[in-house]
C-alpha cells in the first residue's frame, strides 16, 4: 500500500504522489522534437512551480529543498481552510490553462501526457465543485481519523524526512516543529466546519483516533520522539548545543496545548457520530462514493459490478486454496477456519519481542534480495534506488495498515522505505511475509515507483497518482512472484499468496458493501473473518480503513485485473514475438496512468512489435 498519509501532509492534494524539481535542468519528453512539446512542457513545468511553492513539506519529502528553495526547509504547508480553498483555486486554474493549450499541436508520447495530466486535473476539479469539506476532495472525507491528520504525520515526518546534518537544519527541524502547533489547530478548523455540514467519522474509528491522541500526548515531553530524534543526530553529526531541550520547550508549550485542544474536539465529535459505517449517511452520499471510486480505481464501475467482481474473486481463490491446503493435510472446516488454525499455529509466528521483530525484519530483507536476483529474466529496466524495510512507528501502529511503502527522494540520497506494521507478530506470520515484500517491495511498488522516478519522463510525469495503477501494479507483482518460482519450496507462502489475493476481492465486496449497500461495520468485520480467517484485530483495523478511506480499497483487484487482461491480449496479439521483459517496461516506463490509458499504451506496443 502507498502511504495515503504522505498524500494528505501535502498542500498538493490529491494531484501528487511526488513532487519533482522545476529547474531549468529538467528531464526531457520523450518526444521533445515534436512542435507542441516545449510549450506543453514549459506549462506542466509551471504547474510543478506553482504546486511545489504550495507545500514546502513535500518539497522536503523528495529531497528538493535546496538551493532557491532551502528557505521551505523549515516552512509548512498552509493546511487551514484558507488553504484548502487556495488548492481548489489552483487546480482550477491548471484546468483552464490545460483546456487552452491545443492538443493537436503536440503527438505521439506528448499527446499521451497531455491526456494522463487532464484526467487528473479534470477529476480533482469537478470533486473540488462538488465538496466543501475535508483535505482531499473525493476518497477521503475525514480530515482527522485513525489514518489522517497532522498528529499522525509530523513525528514520522521529522524523524524520517527532515534533514538533520548542520546547524541551519537544526533551525529548520525546530522551526517546523515550532509551527506544529498552527499545524494541529488547522487540522481542528477544518474538522469543526466539517462537522457542522455533517461530516462526522463513525463512532469506532473516532475511537481509535482518541486512543492515538492520547497515546502521543501521554508521552513526556523530553521523551516525545521529535525529541529524541533531534537530540540523537544532532549528537550523531556533532553539532553543538541543547537541542533536545529546545525541542522539549516547544514540545511542552505549544505542541501538547493543541493536541490537548485537539483530543477535547474529538470527544465532543465522537459524542455526534454514529456507528453507521458508509458514506452512504453523508450528504450528496451516493454521489460522493461514485467519485470516490472513480479517484481511486479511474473506472466508473458501479457499486453493484463491483461486489460481483469481487464475490467472483473470492470464489476463485477459495477453491485454489482448498486445493493447496488438501495437499499440505488441512482437510478439516472452512478454508477460512483452516486459514485461521494457520495464524494461530506457533510454528509460524515469531516471538512479540524486540528479538523476534529483528528476526522478521531479516527474514524479509532476505526475501527482497533472493527476488531481486531473479529481475534481469523479467524486466529490461531495473531501478537503481535502493529499499530499505523497516517498522510503522509505536506511535501509530495501532491504527495503521499491515504495511506500506514510501518512495526514495529524486536525488537518490532517501531510498525506498517499506515499513512493516510489528505491533503483534501474531499478525504477521511467516506464511504472509513473502507476498509482503513482493508487493511493497520488490517487484512491487519499490521498482514501479523507483523506475517511474528514474524514467525519461517530463516532471508532471514523474509525480502521477492513480492508484488502480500503482497498486494494481503491486497487486500484479504478487503473482508475477510465484510466476517467478519464489514459492516453488515454499508451499505455505504460496497459500499466503493466495490468501493476499484473496483478501483483495474480499476489499471489493466489503468496500462496495460499506458503501452502497450500507452494511455495518460488525456485518463487514464477519464477512472479512469468515472468508480469511485472519485476527480478529487485524480484520477490524482493515475494516475500519475502508470506512474512512472510501473506494481506496477497490483499487488493488481492478488495477491487477487490467494487467492481467492487457498482459494476455499482448500474448495473443503477438504470439512468438512476446517477450515479457519488453511488456513490463512498455508498461511501467510510461509511469503510473489511468486504466483506460494503460490499455491505449499496451495497444502502442503491441503494433509496434507487430510492424517490427
């Protein structure tokens, strides 16, 4: 999964995954000959300025920074709702300048950018008329939930992207967390006109967000992690002075008085809400999880065809299943109660210690290396970012998902980080963790993003969004692994394969079920259980998600769905002449692309291997 939380901290919405640098110096279009293609790219090229001007943060997040812009280092995006409405009049604007520029002027790759870039301004414009809530638009209503907010983002945020190797990032550090304060306030601005049109969170996930909260607040202030962060590297790269009691200071005076503010509005928000589960119950409801999905997944597919794909999906993997365990001896119950009898036996998990997580962490770092010595028989373009793997935060675990990936910076400096959620290993037993790492790894998000990165694309390119792509992708590259023999001694992980996949037609049923059909939460967390068998509290923290983060779970199975669909009309179209390391670089080098897109580029290289 893509951390949606790293999405949300920027100012650029829903328009960016990355955000790349606009210096003279930039990649080229591929077609950079063509006559439209300068006046094109000197226009996205301004709405990379123009976004980057906005959010100072991501501009920290991707290792940019610097130079004319090592001012923002310090700076924070504006996320108030002066700030939301500064959004939505740009994006607006991009619009205008994009319907305005002559499409006919530019062919050929140029053309195929124009379309990916007036997709995603077009459908952040018309959710940007059509809500006047929340941070971003359509697939998020909930500014403040388990998964969203600033509480949950600024310590990850400072200890793992902000820059500590001088005194002026020391300012930096100190300046942003300074403003953290104005950051959380913001945060409950825009909660406070949310509610009043009747937005309002479930009243479980309005739960969890209070147990987070105080769970962050409960800490001392000189133990808080922003804390200790600063004070073990600036020790590490021996700059001088008490900086840990400055951190403390601010800590103490200015961050836990808003996060004490904050903890008190959603005590009053939770004494509002509901236990109704989909957005079904707000305003514009059906509307607004038509556009939902339409953000996440770039497909207008109906509620009603949705639940049917995945009901299908689960019948598909369920047979295979039964089929595997038959052969392993597990011949008893449900495939869903066999599952269960899986998690729970010992065999599989490791230790709930610090020695055992260290353990699991080594043991994917093994399975991310044997994979990646089998990528030059499958891939023509390899990524040159490396991948590190490490835990979700203590301090937001509890809410968070099984796992997710953050992208390396453009530099190269930041690699890829695949973070792994250890709060009871019980949740991760041994059997889930190959699929795991093949799907935030490698050949996962870490290689489809690193090479998106790292292609020759123009900017705007390099920071494309869509998640029926993206994860799609990752979806597609847990089965390409077992395709690979990364399963052939591994029969238990080829059952966790299944189960993954498995897991994500469950998505469909339950998100579409949530949604549109107004199922509860209890009737969502049965289904979910009886179907895979997973922990209890592992299935409620998935549900829950779903309920905040309307659509978003849709993405993975259609987006797998179409690779599979356009990898075998290739096989078919081109026989003999296919060759699999050529479909995955026509594929990934284009970057991520609407569905409908992808089909038209699979439908490129299919000709030219024809004519070839």
């Amino acid at each position: 999964m893509i951390d949606r939380r790293r999405l949300l901290l920027s100012g650029a919405g829903t328009t960016a995954l990355l955000v790349a640098d606009v210096s003279p110096v930039r990649a080229a279009s591929p077609t950079a000959g063509d006559p439209g293609g300068p006046a094109l790219n000197a226009l996205f090229d301004k709405f990379m300025s123009e976004r980057l001007d906005r959010s100072p943060v991501f501009a920290t997040s991707i290792g940019l920074d610097t130079g004319a812009r090592a001012h923002q280092r310090g700076e924070v995006d504006d996320n108030s709702l002066a700030g939301n409405a500064g959004d939505k009049k740009l994006h607006a604007d991009e619009l205008r300048r994009l319907q305005a520029f002559d499409r006919n002027n530019a062919s050929g790759m140029d053309q195929l950018n124009y379309d990916v870039v007036m997709f995603d301004v077009q459908d952040t414009v018309t959710a940007d008329a059509r809500y006047d809530f929340g941070p971003g638009g359509a697939g998020n209503p909930y500014v403040i939930s388990q998964l969203s907010g600033i509480y949950s983002q600024y310590s990850d945020f400072l200890d793992s992207q902000q820059p500590v190797e001088n005194k002026a990032d020391v300012d930096a550090y100190l300046s942003r967390l300074s403003q953290v304060e104005e950051l959380l306030d913001n945060d409950s601005q825009v909660a406070t006109h949310d509610v009043a049109l009747g937005f309002i969170p479930p009243d479980f996930a309005l739960g969890k967000t209070l147990a987070q909260l105080k769970t962050l607040r409960a800490v001392a202030p000189e133990k808080a992690a922003v804390v200790q962060s600063l004070a073990r590297r600036t020790k590490e790269n021996n700059i001088a002075g008490d900086f840990g009691a400055q951190a403390t200071k601010i800590v103490n005076e200015s961050v836990y008085p808003a996060l004490d503010r904050q903890i008190a509005l959603v005590e009053s928000m939770r004494r509002k809400a509901t236990h109704d589960a989909g957005v079904w119950k707000l305003p514009k409801g059906d509307q607004y999880y038509a556009d939902s999905v339409l953000f996440w997944t770039t497909s207008n597919m109906n509620p009603a065809d949705i639940h049917a794909t995945g009901m299908k999906v689960v019948a598909d993997y369920t047979a295979r299943i039964d089929g595997q365990m038959k052969i392993l001896g597990l011949t008893e119950g449900t495939v869903g109660q066999r599952l269960r009898k899986m998690y729970e036996d010992k065999k599989f998990q490791y230790p709930n210690t610090d020695a055992g997580k260290e353990k699991l962490l080594a043991d994917l770092n093994a399975k991310v290396q044997a994979v990646r010595a089998k990528l030059p028989q499958w891939f023509g373009t390899l990524p040159k970012a490396d991948l590190i793997i490490k835990r979700v935060p203590k301090t937001t675990e509890a809410g968070a998902a099984g796992g997710y990936y953050n992208n390396g910076s453009l530099d190269g400096k930041r690699p890829g980080m695949y973070y792994i959620n250890l709060r009871d290993t019980a949740e991760q037993p041994s059997w889930t963790l190959g699929t795991l790492a093949y799907h935030e790894g490698i050949p996962g998000h870490h290689l489809q993003l690193s090479i998106q990165q790292e292609a020759n694309l123009p900017l705007i390119r390099k920071v494309s969004f869509f998640s029926a792509y993206i994860e799609g992708w990752a979806l597609y590259s847990e089965q390409l692994a077992d395709e690979m023999g990364m399963y052939d001694n591994d029969p238990w992980g080829r059952i966790g394969y299944m189960h993954d996949a498995m897991f994500r037609g469950v998505r469909l049923v339950v998100d579409s079920g949530l949604h549109a059909m107004k199922w509860s939460r209890e009737q969502a967390v049965k289904y979910y259980t009886d179907m895979l068998g997973d922990p209890e509290g592992s299935s409620i923290t998935e549900v829950e998600r779903y309920c905040v983060w309307p659509g978003q779970a849709c993405a993975y199975m259609l987006g797998k769905l179409e690779f599979l669909k356009l990898r075998e009309k290739a096989k078919t179209a081109l026989g003999a002449k296919f060759d699999i390391r050529q479909f995955h670089d026509a594929v990934l080098l284009g970057g991520a692309v609407p569905l409908a897109i992808l089909d038209k580029i699979v439908d490129n290289y299919i000709a030219a291997k024809q004519t070839a």
